[in-house]
C-alpha cells in the first residue's frame, strides 16, 4: 500500500511540475479554432466592438490616400470588411492561426484575403501602409520583439499600427484567464508595451484605456508610427 501511495504521489508532483511549467497549456489558435465552430466567432465580434470602433477612428484619422492594410488575429474577418468598405482602401487582408476561423472568413467574404498563418513566424509578402491588432498579439511568448519584426518587415515607412488588448497589468479582472482557459498569455504593463514599441523603432507611441467601468479597466489601445526613411 506505501508503494502504491509513494507512486500516487510520484506521479501527482510530475503533473504540477508539468501545470507549473505551462507544459501541458494548450494553444490559444486551438482555442479559437473550437470557438468558430461553436460559432462563438460572432460574440467575439459583437464584444470587441466598441472598442475596435475607437481603434479604426485612430488608424483612419487623416487618412487622404490610398492604402493597405492587415488585420492581425482576424477571426472571421470583421475589421477586414471593415477596411475594405473605406472608400480608400485599395487592399486588406486577414491573418489568423485557427483553421476554422480563417474558413468561416473566406466563406463569409470569397472575395477577400484571409490568410492562414502562425506568428511569429508568418509574415506578409509586401509592407503594408496600417496594421490592425485586436487581443492577439499577448498570446505570443515575446510580444515585445514580435513589435520589431512588425516594424522591420510588415509596415512602409509612415505606416501606422493600431494595437488592442484586454489583458494587460493594470486591468487584474484578466489575470485569471492564462489559468481559466489554460493558454498561455503574457502579462505586461502599460509602460513595457510603450517602451517595447518606442525600443522596436517606432515614434508617435501613445497608449488610452477605452470602456472602463467599475471592476474593468477597459481595452488597452496602443497607436504608433513607423518614422518616414528619407
């Protein structure tokens, strides 16, 4: 019986051990594949909305030429119509690591560009004038220097990026879903995701809470500039 216990135990330290080291978290493209098949695509869309709203009045503001745009984490592909509507869009398209997503986006809009991907990794084939990023980008292990390859490779010079989160230090009613969903998150402050994209070479940073009420800090909304090359 001492045998059986010391191997109960054994066996449930090798679990926490695992549960501690996030070995066994699943991926939050997993996650949201599962999602758009139970059609939770449409709550997603119905909730970040507001939100989204201020993020597209920022990009878009000044706007008086034609432009490209990515949706970064595009799920069905909502702010990607969105663009394509501005009577100045010439082209956006949609990245996104869940299979059923990017289906339910193509299927939704044939016409359209969503591309299949996992970032870090994926990139797109030309540089594109606005980035739009809506709770995506803190899923990655190193957001932080994800910034510099967005600089670096995804946008012209001049571009702008505009960046939403939910999860982030100074709102504490998110720091329970790394554990409730089980994926992994990465939890930065206000101050570390300015410096992150003023580090990564971009000018103009400026960082809002938007939604706030009580219990909820509101959606984190960073804007920043990729500087002109002469």
């Amino acid at each position: 019986m001492q045998g059986i216990e010391c191997s109960f135990r054994h066996a449930y330290i090798q679990r926490q051990a695992l549960l501690d080291t996030g070995m066994n978290q699943r991926k939050a493209t997993e996650v949201f594949h599962e999602w758009a098949e139970k059609g939770k695509d449409a709550g997603m869309e119905r909730g970040h909305a507001p939100s989204v709203d201020v993020m597209l009045n920022l990009l878009l503001e000044g706007i008086d030429k034609p432009f490209s745009a990515i949706d970064i984490g595009c799920g069905n592909g909502w702010v990607v119509r969105k663009f394509a509507e501005h009577p100045l869009c010439d082209n956006a398209s949609g990245i996104d690591g869940a299979v059923a997503m990017v289906e339910k986006a193509r299927e939704i809009d044939p016409n359209g560009t969503y591309c299949l991907g996992q970032l870090p990794e994926w990139s797109p084939e030309q540089p594109v004038d606005l980035i739009h990023s809506m709770e995506c980008l803190y899923y990655l292990k190193q957001p932080i220097d994800f910034l510099r390859n967005i600089h670096d490779n995804w946008m012209k010079s001049g571009g702008k990026m505009v960046i939403g989160m939910d999860h982030y230090k100074e709102n504490p009613e998110s720091h329970d879903w790394p554990q409730s969903l089980n994926v992994h998150m990465t939890t930065l402050s206000i101050d570390t995701w300015v410096k992150g994209l003023e580090d990564a070479g971009f000018e103009d940073v400026k960082a809002i809470q938007t939604g706030a009420k009580e219990g909820w800090n509101g959606t984190l909304v960073l804007s920043a500039i990729k500087p002109h090359r002469p």
